[in-house]
C-alpha cells in the first residue's frame, strides 16, 4: 500500500478535526459547546491551509516551521537560522494566520477575503472563550452562522483546492433548539466583554451581506420555521431515493425555496461558473444520471395525479456540486 503524503495525511486530520467540531456542537446537552466548536473548527482551518502549504512545497515540512536567528557571545544575531522550539524541544509551526500569510507569499495560491473573514469571527469567539461560560441565546446564534458559514467555506475549498469531495459526509451544524428561547431571556445582563464581540459579530455578519461574487462566506444566517399544513395542502416530496425512507410534507413556497431553478436558469448558471461547459454530449451525460436523484431535481406536472401528463424540471442549486466535478471553475465564479 502506497505511503500517503504528509499533505495528504494533514488534509485527512483538518477532516477528523472538523468532523469532531461537529460532533461536539451538535451535542444539544452540552454546555461548552460554542467554545469548544470554535477551537476545534480553527483547528482544522490551520491543517487544512497547512495541508495546502505542504503540497505547494513538494511535501517538505521545512515551509511549517518557524525558524529564528540566535545571540552570539559577542551580543549579535547570528547568520543561520535555526528551528524555534517551543518548551518540550519540538519544533514549533506556523500559527494559522501565518500559514495563510506563508502560502500567500510563496505561492499563487490566494485565501479568499471571505474566509479570512470568517476565521477572524471564528478567532475572536476563541479568544473570548474564557470569558463567558455558557454564552447567551443571542451569541450562540452568531456562533450558528459563522460556524455554519467556516464548515461549508471549508467543504468547498477542500473541493477546489484538493478535489476532496466531502458533500457525502453531509456536515451541518443543528440549529439551538426547537424551542424558543423565553421571552424574558433578551432582559438577561451580559458582561461587557459579551456584549463587545455580539456587537464586534454583528459587525462582520452587516459587511458580510454587502454585494461579492466570493463563493465564500463570512456568516450565513440560519433561519428555522415550522408551519401547520394539512396533508391535503402539502407536497410529498422525498430527498432520497431510499422508497423506505420517511417523507417529507412541504409547501409550494418551501418547494420554490429547495428547487428553484429552470432548466435554463441552470444552464445560464453553469455557462457563468465555468470556462469549459459547453452544451453537448458530455453535459448531457452527466446530467442524465442526476435526474433519478431527487436531491437534486424535482419534476411538477400539470396534472399532479397524472403523472403521464406534461411535466417542467425544477433543479435544486446543489446540484452545482456534481458539476464542479468535471468542469473548470472560472476565477470569481458563484452560485445564485
């Protein structure tokens, strides 16, 4: 069996850590979890852009460490350079932010500002951690959107950067609860320290929203509703192909919110993503196995008990992600 690669094996770890991330924040019992989620999340930051720095530099750990020049006798610096160790005589490695100014500056590869965006949001819910024990209603939702917005920015430049597919390992942080928060929660007196990073989080998720191309993502916000529906007033829609599955009642403005895409707005899409898509026989096959899976299209029918009747394709804009598999991405290109 072939040895893997030391960018490769960071590459797997950066997986593990944010697999652990999740775990821990969807653990609705426990009380540290935002913390601890943004510790860990940072973590996998730091190997997966160490894992990219590493395959930029033909796997040489060389370009991870941290070197430094040291006092001679006679009270100058010396010429060579040296390994920094940190206490236990280890050598010590770049910090995640600068890897990210490392791989900048020694290779083509380039961080989104939308990332970095989001990794100092993720960074300050880290530094602040040990100020606050449980964080409030209000916090542990801006914790949700940046957390969510750090897992798919990670699953998407993990996509980019070593076509490493992991959309089947479904990552998704939970939403707080089911339940509302009570009422009187908004009357609860935060620290002075709390109430700087909500305010400091706030700030970066009203920059977040102004107009960009980016793919990425400073905070994403996360919005959950449940509405009464009658089995007759809803739409049986199942997203998988598993018969035995349970099925999932939506409405027609849930149904328009999942697939809302046309055949020709999802052309008009991918002709914008990519510079090599072209309508032909290859897109044509790989779109065609696609169309039995219904996570990704969804067909109506003028006559819903017809199903011989006429029919119109709706596409649901994850579908994006098998395309990117054999298409060339354009530099700025995104999804509507």
């Amino acid at each position: 069996m072939a040895q893997l690669t030391r960018s490769v094996r960071f590459l797997q770890k950066a997986e593990a850590a944010l697999l652990s991330s999740i775990e821990v924040y969807n653990r609705p019992t426990f009380a540290y979890r935002e913390e601890t989620f943004a510790i860990l999340a940072l973590n996998a930051w730091e190997l997966l852009l160490k894992a990219k720095l590493l395959s930029e530099s033909g796997n040489k750990p060389r370009c991870l460490y941290v070197f430094e020049r040291r006092s001679l006798k006679n009270g100058q610096q010396s010429k060579k350079l040296y390994l920094k160790r940190n206490r236990s005589g280890a050598a010590l490695s770049h910090s995640l932010w600068r890897t990210i100014s490392e791989l900048e500056s020694r290779t083509a590869s380039k961080v989104d500002g939308a990332i970095k965006g989001n990794l100092e949001a993720l960074t300050e819910i880290r530094d602040n951690a040990v100020h606050f024990v449980i964080a409030s209603p209000q916090l542990a939702k801006q914790v949700l959107e940046v957390g969510t917005a750090a897992v798919r920015n990670f699953v998407e430049l993990a996509r980019l950067w070593f076509q490493h597919d992991l959309s089947g390992r479904h990552f998704f942080l939970m939403p707080i609860g089911f339940v509302d928060a009570p009422q009187s929660s908004a009357a609860v007196n935060l620290s002075r320290d709390e109430s700087r990073l909500i305010a400091y989080l706030a700030q970066m998720a009203s920059h977040s929203t102004q107009g960009t191309k980016s793919p990425f993502n400073v905070t994403l916000e996360v919005n959950l509703s449940f509405k009464r529906t009658t089995a007759a007033g809803a739409m049986a829609i199942a997203i998988t192909n598993d018969p035995n599955a349970p099925q999932l009642s939506l409405s027609e403005d849930d149904f328009k919110k999942i697939y809302k895409w046309t055949y020709q707005q999802l052309v008009d899409q991918l002709k914008k993503r990519y510079t090599d898509f072209k309508l032909n026989s290859k897109f044509v096959g790989i779109k065609k196995p696609l169309m039995v899976d219904a996570k990704f299209v969804r067909s109506r029918y003028l006559d819903p008990d017809n199903p011989k009747s006429g029919k119109k394709d709706f596409y649901n804009p994850t579908i994006i992600g098998e395309f990117d598999k054999h298409y060339t991405r354009k530099a700025t290109a995104s999804a509507a």
